[in-house]
C-alpha cells in the first residue's frame, strides 16, 4: 500500500516571499505520478503541478516547481513570489502508473499568505 | 469545456435519515471517483467507477453507503442511515480513464454534509 506523508500541517508566509512545502511518499512500485492540489476554502481540489517519476527533470508551472528525489521519495512543492490567492490547503498526492488512476492524499498543509 | 458537477452543494440531516449526492462528470470521461474528505483530513477514496461498472469500492461502507452509476454517466452516492461521523466534504470527481497513465482527475466543488 502507498501512504503520503506531509510533515507540516501550518505555514505562513510573507506575501513575495518563497515558501516550500514538503511531502514524502512510500511505495514499491518503480513508476508512479505525484501531484500538488490546492483546496481553497470553496473545498474544490485544483490540479497544481504533476510529476511522473520515470522523468528526471522536475516539473515547473509558472510560479510553481517541485524538487522531485526519487530516492528519497520525497516531493517538495516550492512557490514563488508568493500571492495571497495561494492561501490555501494544499495537498500531495500520489497515483501509480497502471493506468487506473486512483489518488492517495497525504494529510495538507494549510497555507496562509501574510499581507 | 463544463467542470464535475455537484448537488446539493450543502445538506444538514438528522442521524439515521438518508442523504443522497448526485454528480455529473465532465462529458466523456470515462471513470467517476467519490472521495470522502473529513475535516483536516485529506481524501479518501470511496468508490472507483469505470464507465458504469465498479472498480474499486473497498473502502466504502457497504452497511450504509451505496453508489451506481446506471448509464455509466451521471453517479449517485447515498447514505442510509447516517451516522454523525459520516459528517464530511464529499467530491466528485472524473479522468477520462483510456487506461493509458497518468490521465489528469478532475474534481467538483463538493458536497458538505452535516449531521446532526
């Protein structure tokens, strides 16, 4: 069984500044994706940034990039030039590569942009 | 292009009465998800549908939860009869489900249920 572990269940940040979240995951399988979702308080899930685990090069989108070690099995988000629209719940997720999609959470991070 | 639709967005109910959740994927998505999300918890899978048949419904409490997806469209998610710990975000959500990796799922705002 897969589980996802985000160590920090609070961050705040100052609004510009650069913020990194943290996620580790276990599993047994050699290929497999990642992804960030943010929750705003609407509750609705949004589709951050994804990583496929047999690419080496870690995913950016706009503001958003991940550290991706493999190894290690850890999948750090890090967001830049931080907005107050990031203040959000956001949680890493994890689906192996089977091509039957089915996402298992870790636990969030809520995180508050500071004005 | 229309997102996962929800309703009823909120649902107050007594323990032991029934409540029931309908959702509308996004056109032509083949697999429907329904995750049940607790209060600074993260998801958790209920059931898994592909096209109308199940795929994975281990983590659904089949003593008081049902779900169908008759026409492999549209789903609906009841509860019968309640418990105050069922008190949750339920989200629907969608993939198109080609079997090949790595399709992005689509979630809905959700459906908040109190009970009381």
């Amino acid at each position: 069984a897969q589980t996802v572990t985000q160590s920090q269940p609070e961050m705040s940040v100052q609004e510009a500044e650069t913020v990194t979240l943290s996620c580790t995951y276990d599993t047994s399988e050699s290929n497999y994706y990642l992804f960030w979702y943010k929750q705003p308080p609407s509750r609705q899930m949004i589709l951050v940034i994804r990583q496929e685990a047999y690419k080496q090069q870690n995913a950016t989108e706009n503001r958003f990039s991940v550290n991706f070690q493999k190894a290690a099995k850890s999948f750090s988000l890090k967001i830049s030039d931080s907005q107050l629209g990031d203040t959000a719940m956001y949680f890493c997720a994890f689906t192996p590569n089977f091509g039957n999609e089915k996402l298992t959470f870790g636990t969030g991070t809520r995180l508050t942009i500071i004005p | 292009e229309a997102g996962v639709a929800q309703s009823p967005r909120y649902k107050i109910i007594e323990k032991r009465q029934s409540v029931a959740f309908w959702c509308n994927p996004i056109s032509g998505h083949a697999t429907l998800y329904w995750y049940q999300q607790i209060l600074g918890q993260g998801p958790k899978l209920l059931i898994q549908f592909q096209n109308n048949g199940v795929v994975d419904d281990s983590q659904l409490p089949k003593d008081r939860f049902s779900a169908e997806r008759l026409k492999g469209v549209d789903s609906t998610l009841k509860i019968q009869p309640a418990k105050l710990e069922d008190s949750a975000v339920y989200l629907c959500a969608s993939s198109l489900g080609t079997g090949l990796s790595g399709n992005t799922i689509y979630f809905g705002e959700g459906s908040w249920l109190t009970v009381v």
